[in-house]
C-alpha cells in the first residue's frame, strides 16, 4: 500500500524521467502502476489526457455492461446474440483478468471452444464447420435453440520429480450435449480457450514489426533448439497480412479486430468490422430473430471499449530484491525459459500516448508461435500456426491471477491448476526447460516459482 501511495503522489517526475531510467520493477515502463489489490489488473495507464480517460471510463462501462436482446429501450446496448456464450465481456474476462475452466461434467460458462473441419480457408484459415461455425454458442435468445453444451472430462497422470516429489498432470477432453442444430461434423477439430488478461495489451501492440522479425528463428538457425514464428493474418478492415499478437495462436493482428472479434463470436454483436450475425444459414431459428441495428455496436462504442483495452495499466512487480526471488530468476535464465519468455522489450512510438511510447517493457514474452510439443497440441491449425503451436503468453501480472480472479489455473485451457503444473505440461521447443525444472530439487522449484508469482 505504501508503494502504491508513492507512486499515485510522484506520478509526474518518474514519468517525465527518460523510460529507461525506470526500475526493473516498472514491468510496463511509464504505463506502470503499483496496485496489489484485487483491481490490479482494471487501472489505467498514467498521463492520460482527459479525452482519454472519457474515453477508458466510458469503454470500461460497456465492457462491464450486460448486453440484452433487441429491440429493447436500452437501444445502445441491445443487440445481444441470438447466440451467444456471454452477456458482457466482463463475464469472462473478470476484473479484466483471466477465467477458468469448469469442474468435471459441468458445462461452460467462462470459456470457449473453437471449432473446424479439416481443410484450410483463405491464408490458412480454420474452416468452419458447415452448422456450427467456427465457435460453439452455449446460450441462446428465446425461440432459438443453444448450439450446444461443451462438457470437460479429465484424466489424471501421476509423475514425480527427480527428488522424488510427486504430481499429477490432468488432461481435459471435451465433448458436446444438447446439440441444438443436429450433428456436428464426424471430424470435428475443438480447441478449448480460456479468457486471457488484459493488461498490457497497448504495450504489447506497440512492439514493431521490425522487432518481431528479428526474434523469429524459423529454421533455428543459431541452433539453441527454439524455432520461433511469425503467425500472419488477415487485418479485416485493410484486406492485408499482419502479424498477429493477441490470441491463444497469435490469430489477431489489433487490439481493435481482437475487440471486434470478440464482440462477434462470444456476444453475437456486430461492428463495422464483423457485420455479420455469427449464425450460420442452417439455423434459421436464430437467423430470424430481430437484429439490433446495422451495426449492432456503434463505431464509438466500438472505440471506446478499443481504446479502454489499450490503455490498462500493468501491475509493477513486488520484492525483486528478495534473495530467494533472485535465485528464482537465475533459474528461470539458467534452464532456458528465457528464450521464448523475453524479459525485456522496447516499444515504438504511439501518437498521443507517451506512456506507451519508447518504453523499456518486461512482459517475458517474444510474441511468436512456438512448437510446445504433443501434449498440449490441439490439432488445428490457425493460419500459419500449426495444431502444435502456441504464442509465448506474456507472464507479467501472472502472480496476482489468484488475487484478482481467486484461481491460479493456467494454460490455454486452464488444465494447469498453478503455475509447476503448466511448466510441467511444456514439451517440443521447451522440453529442455521442462527437464530442467523436473530435475530441480524442491528449494530451487519453489525458489523459480517464487519468482513468477513477483510478476
């Protein structure tokens, strides 16, 4: 609390100071805050100007806002499905931070399941599946049938590690009841997503090209077993490829198209983006219901939910100075897991916001599709990402999940129940770093551990 108090009051001269002047602990450069609190994921950056704060508090409502069937005498926020997984984003993403996957028989409720059939669309595209699209609603408006309920199984492995401490590793297999439009596709391809956080995100956004590239290694050609690759993407409003940042498998080029996207698939609500319902012709009980506008989102709305997701701050990081902290992230370099998880970055330039501008970022990423091996593979390709590869997610803010969100699930699908376990599950390009991790003995594994939960 003392932190934060220093850092609301001296606010103006940290950010005036050069960005690399900043503390290893300002993770997101001047777009740092100093918040260990349950709404550490939900604050803006610093030196806003008043237009921009307007406009994160008004995208902060309608990202928090309920959504409801049209018509309705909320008339800017009706448009709701017909179908649908949730009613506001918020609903997933909880105080901005990650969601979780549900108990064993029980359906979704804060995740979702991608879904495709064999075959590749446009640049590598999933394509649909001919019914169901390309994501599984589980609710509905009335006189529309859900699409269906998605149901986790899971199966448990027991390991050990070389000092002779036991885990377990439980696998989730996915299946769907209740299916509202008749059968899916015989081959059907599922990939389950839990809702990531957002902080960071505009930092994240300002990283250049240029940068990217250089980090990509596709043939491994400084021969240190890590392969990183760009995934490039359509951006929907230009017609070209982009490299994508945001997404489980880098699948989204923007902020904006990932929001768009998001507002589409998981709400049922259109924008100048994405104007089309996301049912398909074979459902005409949903196809029928009344639409809330052409689009149903407004273009300031729209921006405004856009700019509130570039603009939340990232939590700064806690007791760096710590000694058992500090062996924790000599381990974390000495088995390798800093080559995919890059400490530090250096964002480009942003017009209108210097907090985002120039700045010495720690997000312990590199943004590319990295191969993690059979055991976390979910078999569907999505544009250049092949069914074995996934973005390297950023790891700051992970140590206070359990504080904002009261979980401490991890992974794509949320199968890691804390953070040894998702270690634990890394294979193909990371295999080396796993084995370095199962061989620790158990002061160093909860000296590394210590270390990520400071993040």
């Amino acid at each position: 609390m003392k932190k934060l108090l220093l850092t609301c009051l001296f606010a103006a001269p940290l950010l005036s100071a050069e960005p690399a002047t900043l503390p290893r602990d300002f993770s997101g450069g001047a777009a740092t805050i100093f918040d260990e609190s349950r709404h550490a994921f939900s604050r803006q950056i610093p030196d806003l100007t008043a237009a921009q704060r307007s406009a994160f508090f008004v995208g902060n409502s309608f990202f928090n806002q309920s959504w409801v069937a049209a018509p309705a005498s909320t008339a800017g926020r009706d448009g709701l499905g017909p179908l649908f997984n949730t009613r506001s984003c918020s609903a997933c993403h909880l105080r901005d931070g990650r969601s979780f996957p549900p108990r064993e028989g029980d359906p979704f409720a804060v995740m979702l399941l991608r879904i495709s059939i064999p075959g590749e669309g446009p640049h590598g595209a999933p394509l649909p599946d001919p019914m169901y699209g390309g994501q599984i609603q589980g609710q509905a408006l009335l006189n529309a049938p859900a699409e269906a309920d998605v149901v986790a199984k899971y199966t448990e492995t027991p390991g050990g590690f070389a000092d002779g401490e036991k885990y377990s590793l439980r696998k989730p297999e996915y299946s769907l009841h209740k299916l509202g439009y008749g059968p899916a596709h015989k081959a059907l391809r599922m990939s389950a997503r839990t809702a990531p956080f957002l902080i960071g995100l505009g930092l994240l956004e300002a990283i250049p090209d240029a940068t990217l590239e250089s980090l990509a290694d596709p043939e491994d050609k400084n021969k240190d077993g890590i392969s990183g690759r760009l995934n490039r993407v359509p951006d929907v409003e230009t017609g070209t490829l982009r490299i994508g940042r945001f997404g489980w498998k880098a699948e989204q080029p923007s902020v904006r198209q990932q929001v768009a996207g998001a507002f589409n698939g998981d709400m049922g609500l259109t924008t100048s983006i994405f104007p089309n319902e996301n049912s398909t012709p074979g459902q005409a009980a949903a196809t029928t219901l009344p639409s809330g506008g052409r689009p149903e989102v407004e273009s300031k709305v729209l921006d405004a939910v856009v700019s509130y997701s570039r603009t939340l701050a990232v939590p700064g990081r806690r007791d760096i100075d710590d000694p058992q902290v500090i062996a924790g992230e000599e381990l974390f370099t000495a088995i390798g897991c800093n080559k995919c998880h890059l400490p530090e970055l250096k964002t480009g330039p942003v017009a209108g916001l210097p907090a985002l501008s120039g700045q010495t970022i720690r997000p312990f990423t590199d943004l590319l599709l990295h191969d993690l091996g059979e055991g976390l593979a979910d078999h569907r390709p999505t544009f250049a990402a092949n069914g074995r590869e996934w973005r390297t997610p950023p790891l700051w803010g992970i140590g206070l999940v359990e504080k904002v969100n009261g979980h401490t699930y991890f992974l794509h699908d949320g199968r890691a129940r804390n953070l040894a376990e998702a270690i634990l599950w890394h294979g193909g390009e990371a295999e080396a770093s796993r084995e370095g991790f199962h061989k620790l003995n158990r002061k160093q594994r909860a000296e590394l551990l210590r270390f990520l939960n400071t993040l």
